[in-house]
C-alpha cells in the first residue's frame, strides 16, 4: 500500500506506486481511437503516466498542457494520458490546446 496526501490528509491506495524506473509488465490498455495499447509498443522509452480526473478541472487541463509543453522535445518519452473523461473529450481538448505528443487511454 502507497499513501498521498488529499487536502492535508494522508490518503491510502490500494497498492503500490510504481518507482521511479519501474519496468511496465503485462499492461493492456484501451487508447481513445479503441486500438490497444501493451507494454510491448513502449519498449526502449521513458514513459509519464498522468492520470487525472477530468478536464473539467483547471489544475487538470493545466497539468496536461505543462507535461507536453515540457517533454514536447523529448523522442525518447512517451506521456499517457488517463481520465473518466469520455474519448472524444479528451480528443477535442488535445487537439484544441495542440496537444500532439500524448497517447490518449
């Protein structure tokens, strides 16, 4: 069990964080066009896996665009973006802010 910290208070997580370095094994995700995404397509780079709860929330588009904004450079990163939002939301909001180095699940 990992904890983090929500509004001053130390929340529990089911599980652990991975660690900075962490090899990603046996994943299986659903990106936003519905092709699958496995570990397997991100051998050989560093990834940033951002999960957030919607774009409705300022800090959430905020960290969104920062992300890419700072890694826009960056060949050898891949970032993951993970939300509840529905796929075309999180299609429209990356298109509209020019977000093009992100695969969306």
């Amino acid at each position: 069990m990992s904890t983090a910290a929500f509004k001053g208070e130390v929340v529990n997580t089911r599980g652990n964080f991975p660690a900075v370095g962490d090899k990603i094994s046996g994943l299986n995700l659903i990106k936003t066009d519905l092709s699958a995404l496995t570990d397997e397509d991100l051998t050989g780079k560093k990834v940033v896996f951002n999960i957030f709860p919607s774009l409705d929330t300022g800090v959430c588009a905020m960290q969104l665009k920062m992300f890419s904004s700072k890694l826009k450079d960056r060949e050898d990163v891949v970032l993951l973006f993970a939300s509840l939002d529905l796929p075309f939301t999180l299609n429209r909001f990356c298109g509209a802010e020019g977000i093009e180095n992100a695969i969306k699940i």
